[in-house]
C-alpha cells in the first residue's frame, strides 16, 4: 500500500480531522506526523494534552496506521526522511501564515516523485475557535501546574513575567507580538513578594503572610490559565515550608522559588549595603528535601535561588551550593546578581552547565537587562523571569496622570496617556 502522509496538531480534535484523514485512507496507508511541543511553541499556544497524550489518541482513529513525530512546523523534514507516496493537507494553506511552507513540501515532494493532495478546508470549523471557548471556561489547577515543566521542555528559553494583581495578569496573558512569522508571548507569570508588598504600600520585608499572597494568586488564577511561578522568599521555617508547599500546589502553582537566605527579608539587590546572612548548605538542603517530599505530584518545582554572588560571597561558594541542592534533589537553580554585566551569571552558567545539563537554570536580568534572551540560551538558561517591570510601569504612568490632572485643573490633557474603558473592558472577560 502506498503511504499518505498529514501533518497535525490535534490537542482538540474535530471533524475537520477525520475529513482529511478520511480523504487521505483512499489513497494509502494514513501516517500522522503528529507535531511536537516544541514544534508548535512559537506558532501558537501549548496543547492542553502532551504528545503521548495526543498519539494515543490519534493512533486510534480508524485508517491511521502510524503515528511519527514532527520536531518542526515546516513539514519537508519528515517528507525527506519518510519518503511518502502522497502527503494530505487542507487548503487553508494556499494564503497566509502557512503558504509558505506548502511550497516547501511541494519542493521536498518533487524530489522524489512524491504526490500532494489538497482536501477543501472544512469551513465551519476551528481548533482556534474551540480554544477560545474552553479559555473562558478556565482551566484546572492540575493542568495550569503541570504546564510549567512541559514550556521548559518545549521552548528553548521560557519567558515569565511579573503579575501583581489580576489585572497585569490579564495584560501579560494577552500580550505577544509577531516576529518573523512567529508568536513571542509570555509564557506565564511571576508572583514577586517585592510587587505584591508595593501594591499594598508595604514594605519588602515578608511582611505580607501567605495566605494574603494565595488570595492574590487564586484571584488571578479566576482570570487567565498560565501558570505561575512564586516567589516564596526563604520559605521561612522547614516546618512552615512543608505546610506552605502543599497549599501553593493545591491552587495549581507550579514552582516555588526560594533564597538561600535567613533572618529578616531584605531585597538582593541591596546586596551588602544592608545586613543579609545566606543560610547553610545542610539546612537549606533540608528545606529543598523537605518541600520536595511535602508535594502530591511531581509537578510542582521546587527552585533554589542562590544569592552567593548578591553578597559576594564569590563564584566558589555559588557553585559549591549549586552542587549540594542539586544533590538534594531541587528542581531547579535561579542564580541571581546585581551587577549591570552579566559575566559572572554567564561564569557560573559554564561551570553548572558542565556539572548538570540538564537541571533548569534560571535567569533574572533586571540588573543586567541589555542582555538578551538570545544570548542567555546561550549560555544555557531554561527559564528568564522579567520580576518586577508591570510594577515599574504602573507607578509612574500613575503618577504622571495624577501630575497633569492636578497641574491643569481637569483630566483632558492625560487623556493621551490612558487607556479607553473601552480597551479596558474588551480585556475583562466576561464583560460583554
């Protein structure tokens, strides 16, 4: 039997599926090149279902034969290694974003006589559409944790940003830009205490508890469906760790990040200006084995920040830690710096890299921020998180328009700096 090969997603699948597949069996054996993640990270959003998941249920489908995996959009690739008698597509692809790389399989099929059949696009319907409808319906905390670890797998470099209210969620959720021909979004969001203590007028000092955060998160959370990484500060006590572990998971966080650090909270970017003493290697490891056995399911990250090169305790003593919570069994290693270069972060990336390939490194550039993300997957980070920029935007634009309504006697001239309730309620869900 000849071999008719299709290129899909199918994380919703619907009839317009089975029409091509159906379509396809009349002229072969159906092999389903079933995209990857990572395939499909810079086009679109993450399927809900993993690729197991999908091939499990594509293999399924009467006529499909085989299921191989498609490590790229472009579909040339598996054309060239399988060699298929026909490749199916719809005709959605004559125009648009995808046009060309129909003229890419077309070439890869002319060099081996292979033949394309184009199958009239199936109009009344849209995986686009459905994914829509499902967003406002929400998601589950199961799905919303474990969706962390597979954007690391996925993208070559994960994208965070800080979220301090529902609001700045909803913006982050919604915001991404095409550049050249992909989608650049951010991938989810950063609970700082650092924004969530400033939003509240106070002072960066744990001096908001936990429950107080989670409230915040759960509220954002009824919003959007990324999901989050907490700054959990030290995690205070190993026994309130254990406690605080079990309820971030239970809301559908995905990673807790805590410092090597004891005593009063003070901002790492203070560094040695204020009196600031990093907690030991054996009763930090503590903490991490503690948090890591406190979790239900292996989802949920628990991160170590090491603050050796804030307080300047020297690259030594930052890989040394590095080695000993790796050992412990975190999920991963924030390595953090205040300098305005990033040579020692990119020092140490080498010598981790060396050690552990394969251990998530994560990146904070709010110091060294004309660093590109181009050049920290270089270097070897997993994960960048932008920790406080939604904040820093709010307070000035704020202040600014408070400034000329007050200088001019009425808000006419901060009209150009606000944002119509328009706009304002288009992004509120449920508003229309």
């Amino acid at each position: 039997m000849a071999r008719v090969y299709i290129g899909m997603t199918i994380d919703i699948l619907h009839h317009g599926h089975i029409n091509i597949i159906n379509k396809a069996k009349e002229y072969g054996d159906v092999v389903i090149g079933l995209l990857t993640d990572s395939a499909i990270a810079d086009y679109k959003r993450l399927p809900y279902l993993s690729w197991d998941q999908r091939k499990s249920i594509v293999e399924n489908i009467n006529g499909v034969t085989e299921v191989v995996p498609q490590e790229e959009w472009d579909y040339s690739p598996n054309l060239r290694k399988y060699k298929p008698e026909f490749m199916a597509h719809g005709t959605d692809w004559l125009q648009g974003p995808l046009a060309p790389y129909r003229e890419l399989a077309i070439e890869a099929l002319n060099e081996y006589g292979g033949e394309l059949i184009e199958v009239p696009y199936t109009e009344d319907v849209s995986s686009s559409d459905m994914h829509d409808h499902l967003k406002s319906l929400g998601t589950t905390p199961d799905i919303r944790r474990r969706s962390l670890k597979r954007l690391i797998a996925a993208n070559p470099i994960t994208r965070v940003i800080e979220a301090h209210n529902p609001i700045s969620a909803l913006i982050a959720e919604h915001t991404f830009v095409e550049v050249e021909g992909k989608k650049r979004q951010f991938h989810g969001f950063w609970s700082s205490s650092l924004t969530d203590s400033t939003a509240r007028g106070k002072p960066d000092i744990e001096a908001l508890e936990i429950n107080s955060r989670l409230t915040n998160i759960n509220e954002i959370f009824d919003v959007t469906t990324k999901p989050m990484i907490m700054d959990a500060d030290t995690g205070g006590k190993i026994e309130h760790f254990e406690l605080n572990v079990r309820s971030m998971e239970r809301l559908g966080i995905s990673a807790a990040i805590i410092e090597d650090k004891t005593g009063l909270k003070k901002n790492s970017l203070f560094g040695t200006e204020v009196k600031q003493t990093q907690d030991s290697i054996e009763n930090f490891c503590e903490k991490i084995k503690v948090g890591r056995a406190a979790r239900v399911s292996n989802d949920f990250m628990v991160i170590a920040r090491i603050e050796s090169l804030i307080l300047e305790a020297g690259m030594e003593d930052a890989v040394q830690r590095a080695n000993a919570y790796v050992d412990a069994g975190v999920d991963g290693i924030m390595i953090h710096s205040r300098k305005k270069q990033p040579d020692e972060i990119f020092q140490f990336a080498d010598i981790f890299r060396r050690n552990h390939p394969s251990v998530p490194l994560v990146s904070v550039p709010s110091s060294y921020n004309t660093t590109t993300e181009q050049q920290l997957i270089d270097q070897g980070f997993d994960v960048v998180i932008y920790a406080n920029h939604l904040m820093r935007a709010a307070f000035p634009a704020m202040q600014k328009v408070a400034q000329s309504i007050l200088q001019n006697s009425r808000s006419f001239e901060a009209d150009e700096n606000l944002m119509s309730i328009k706009e304002i309620l288009e992004l509120i869900p449920g508003t229309k």
